[in-house]
C-alpha cells in the first residue's frame, strides 16, 4: 500500500521509519489532517492518523473521492472520526486498542506525587536560592482513599501501583474486574459515592457519549473539600469551567491535567513565540496548584514501538485480507 502519515512529529516518526519494507510506501506528512490538508492523500490507499486530526464527515468524503480506503489511527481513542460516515463511504478504520498502560497508570502516580509534594513549586525556589519550607507541607499516601474511575488496561495498571503505596482502592466502571478485587483489595462503588470517599480521584475511561463532562458541577460538589482530581484520559470528561470554579473556592485542592477539553491544535505544538489565545487555559496556567502536561502520558519509548507495530500491522492485515482484528466499523 501507499500510505500517508498526517501529524508526524519528531517523536514517532523514528519508530515508523524502523518499520519501514518494501511491502508498503510511506509519505510522512507534519501537517494535520483537515479539509485544507485533504488534497495531501490523493493517490495514497491508506492514512494514518493522530488525535489531533480532523476527521469529520467533510473530510471523510474528500477522502474517499481521493481513493483513501483505509485510516489507521494512530491512538486508542477514536472519538475525532465520524466512524458512521466513514462506513457509508466503506473506509475501514482501526486504532490501536491498547499500548504500554504502564506509560499512562506511571505518569498518573507522577502527577499525584508532584502535586501532593509540591515538587515544581520547591523546584522552582531552589533554583532561586530559596531554600525555605513554607507552603510545601504534602501528605502521606499510605491509607489514603484513591478513587479510580475506569479499570480497564490502564486503570488495572494504576491499581497495582498504588496498592504499593497502601492505599485504599475503590473504583466505578460498567465492568468490575474480580481479579483486581481479589489481589489488591479493590472495591467497586457507585459514582457518587467515589466522589464522595475519595482523597485522590483518577481518571482512565475514554471519551464518548456517556463520558462527556462526567466530573462536572453536580460531582464535584459531592467531593472532600481539598480533593486531587488527575485527568490522564480525555479532555472531555471533565467540564473544564466547573474544575477551574472548584479550584477557585478550594473544593478542587490541586488539579493534574496531562489532557484539555479544547487542546486541539495547542497541544504537541510550539506556541512560545505567539499569545495564548485560549483564554481558559491561560487561566489555568496561572494556578499553583495545577500541574498541565501537554497530552504527554504516553509518551515512552515502550508505547511508542507498540502504537508503531500495531499501525503497521493493521495496515499488512488490510493488505492481505481486506480487514483488521482492530477494525472499529
């Protein structure tokens, strides 16, 4: 096949070109995927994609009159492609379903501790000769209520590791997972609930139509005054503008954000030089105690070779058989 690559960047394009055969054509491209950009994958039988392409019904059928059959994305989440157009239009789509959890559940931990021990703040005076203690008073983890929502992959992971710390474990998900129940003490509860028990609140669930703004104003008032609320899923989940209100009055104690609800076209890309033109993100930058990570959970080398060999995969499956164990329409 001749394949396209959209939003290429510096970090993943070595493991494609690792992969490189004969078998397949690879064009890399570093623009996003839009209706401006369409015209880029004339000629080519399949696509392959990141979470920061566009991938509505506009886009689909420039797509499809430019002969593309197949997109291969390159995330677990699929909610930026319109999958019901793409099969009225019979373009197969496939993701990744799954990669290093260990990457995501291990930056979570990361964030819980940085922000419990205020790490960048006591960073930051170090490095200004100001050795003082004031305001950096943290907590022990040990025996304190985690509350995870989503087991699945990356939710499992994070139970493991926080086991390590003796917390105690409670979950909400659709699914509960015995085993998880059964080693690490976990207890499966009702969301409210969780909002309501919970010292640290995790979030490892994707984004779809039951999950839009799941933490919003009606949760968050259920929470412990001074609750740590992580967010390494999607920026979705949580409604943005009741977060920053239950940070300003001290509901919300510190906030770790690695996604942003509108962080298309901001996150993976240099904005230094220019004005932040999201207000609500420039605001958020201003907190102290949030710690924003632009969409980086993921990014370790294992996660890396895995959404590569997966990706091309999918695409030697289309090749030989016409269709993926990863198809998703």
């Amino acid at each position: 096949m001749k394949i396209a690559f959209f939003s290429i960047f510096g970090f993943d394009k070595p493991f494609f070109e690792k992969l490189k055969s004969e078998q397949h054509e690879m064009v890399f491209f570093n623009e996003q995927l839009n209706k401006c950009t369409a015209q880029l994958a004339k000629g080519f039988d399949a696509i392959a994609l990141f979470t920061s392409d566009t991938v509505n019904e506009d886009v689909l059928r420039l797509l499809h009159n430019y002969g593309v059959k197949y997109i291969a994305l390159r995330s677990v989440g699929f909610d930026h492609v319109d999958l019901q157009t793409a099969s009225e239009l019979n373009i197969r789509v496939a993701n990744v379903p799954e990669y290093s959890p260990y990457a995501i559940a291990e930056h979570t931990v990361a964030m819980i501790l940085a922000l419990n021990r205020k790490l960048i703040l006591a960073d930051n005076r170090v490095k200004r000769h100001d050795f003082s203690l004031g305001g950096l008073t943290g907590f022990d983890l040990n025996g304190k209520t985690v509350g995870i929502i989503g087991t699945g992959k990356i939710g499992s992971v994070l139970t493991k590791i926080l086991n390590g710390f003796s917390c105690h474990l409670i979950a909400y998900d659709i699914c509960e997972v015995e085993s998880l129940k059964t080693n690490y003490g976990l207890k499966y509860t009702s969301l409210d609930e969780l909002c309501q028990t919970s010292d640290i609140i995790s979030l490892n669930l994707p984004l779809n139509k039951d999950t839009k703004h799941l933490i919003n104003a009606h949760q968050i008032a259920m929470m412990k005054n001074g609750v740590m609320l992580i967010n390494t899923a999607r920026g979705g989940i949580v409604d943005t503008q009741a977060v920053i209100d239950a940070i300003k009055s001290g509901k919300i104690g510190s906030y770790g954000m690695d996604v942003y609800e509108f962080e298309k076209g901001v996150f993976f890309f240099d904005k230094s030089e220019t004005p932040l033109q999201d207000d609500t993100l420039a605001l958020l930058t201003t907190f102290s105690n949030v710690l924003i990570t632009s969409h980086q959970a993921f990014l370790t080398n294992e996660a890396l070779e895995g959404i590569a060999k997966t990706t091309i995969n999918n695409i030697n499956q289309w090749a030989k058989e016409g269709k993926s164990i990863n198809d998703l329409n």
